[in-house]
C-alpha cells in the first residue's frame, strides 16, 4: 500500500505526492526535521511507526484516523517521510549521493 493509496493525501499536503492537497493535518514534506509529532513525542523513526499505526495511542483527542496500515506498511511509509528531499541529493557531491542511495564507493 502506498502513501496515496492509504489515504494521507486527503488530509495532508506533500511534494512530490500527485493530489496530495488536504489541509486538515500538517504538510508531510520535511516531516523529518521537525523536533515533534503530533506535538506530543520525539520525532523518531520508531515513533513515526507507532503513529502510523495507532494515532489514538499518542493521542486520544487527535483528528488524525487509524490508517489500517501494517506494520511493515507503516515502516515503508516512514522511511519515504524520513528521505532526504531530492534537492537536497541533488546538491550533495557524487560520493555522498551514491551512499545515501545505498550505493558504495568505488575501489580503484
């Protein structure tokens, strides 16, 4: 299940997301250096998964619903909040985008 497929476009904006335009929960873009979710726990990869998975658990009065993702659905959707922004790879040097795609350095 993807990003759009779960719904998140409904209530959240988000580059690069096609029809991601609602405007009841915050912008999805850049997710990953914010300090808080939900204003109520550290923003970590783990927490973004728990989140995902149960919003009422971090929240009892949050507008945001249960996604009905699993859990490795909900990892999926965390690491796509937590990547870097394509500018920012784009403007890194070679070495350092081929390890941030996962690739390693060349031996000569």
């Amino acid at each position: 299940m993807s990003i759009k497929q779960s719904g998140c476009p409904a209530c959240h904006t988000s580059a690069g997301i096609a029809g991601a335009g609602g405007r009841v929960g915050p912008p999805l873009t850049g997710v990953g250096g914010r300090s808080y979710l939900a204003g109520r726990i550290s923003n970590t990869p783990e927490h973004m998964i728990r989140w995902l998975l149960d919003p009422q658990s971090v929240d009892s009065l949050t507008a945001m619903p249960a996604t009905g993702l699993t859990e490795l659905e909900a990892r999926d959707v965390a690491a796509y909040l937590y990547r870097p922004p394509v500018t920012e790879m784009l403007t890194q040097p070679i070495r350092h985008r081929a390890a941030a795609l996962g690739g390693g350095q060349r031996s000569t």
